[in-house]
C-alpha cells in the first residue's frame, strides 16, 4: 500500500519526465521508429495523464501532416497539370485530387 501511495504521489514527476521524453523525440526525429508506442500513451484516458496523452497526439499529428513546402509543391503540380488540360471534364479530373484531399 505504501508503495502504490508513494508512486501516486510521484506521478507529476513522472508525467513531467514523459514530457521530457515526448519532447526529445519529437525534435530529434525518433517519431517513424517510435509512432507505435506514441499511439498507445496517446489513448492513455485517465485525467491524471491527460497532458501526456495530448503530447503524444499532438506529435503524432505534426509527423503525419506534410510540411508546408510539401503540399506546396503537391498544389502547384495539380494545378500545373490542371492548367494544361483544354477539356474543362479533364481539367476537372486534373482538379480533382485537390477536392478529395481537403474532404478526407
């Protein structure tokens, strides 16, 4: 009982050296080798852990979302190809990648 009253009571400290390590990850570039056991602390549920599991969905979510460069670039190619079509039923489908991107 004493040990589960002390490790209770610790649990901020421990939450905070999560945190530390959360953090380490995201700006070192471990998400790829590490994203399975950022999924599980992210579906941590309980209150006490709740800025922990944010952390790791927040980081989650920043490594899956391309870089504003990359969809830049993924937009000008689009419309590139869009632009060059004569048909307006082709420059539709050209466009169309565009359209099902910002829905999904």
């Amino acid at each position: 009982l004493v040990d589960v009253l002390m490790s209770h009571r610790q649990l901020q400290r421990k939450n905070k050296v999560i945190l530390g390590i959360l953090e380490y990850i995201s700006v070192n570039g471990l998400v790829h080798p590490l994203e399975r056991i950022l999924h599980d602390v992210a579906n941590f549920t309980a209150r006490q852990h709740s800025e922990v599991a944010l952390r790791a969905r927040q980081i989650l979510i920043s490594y899956q979302t391309p870089s504003f460069q990359q969809r830049t670039k993924t937009l000008e190619a689009v419309l590139q190809a869009a632009n060059q079509e004569t048909e307006v039923a082709k420059r539709r489908d050209a466009l169309r990648p565009i359209v099902t991107q910002s829905e999904g």
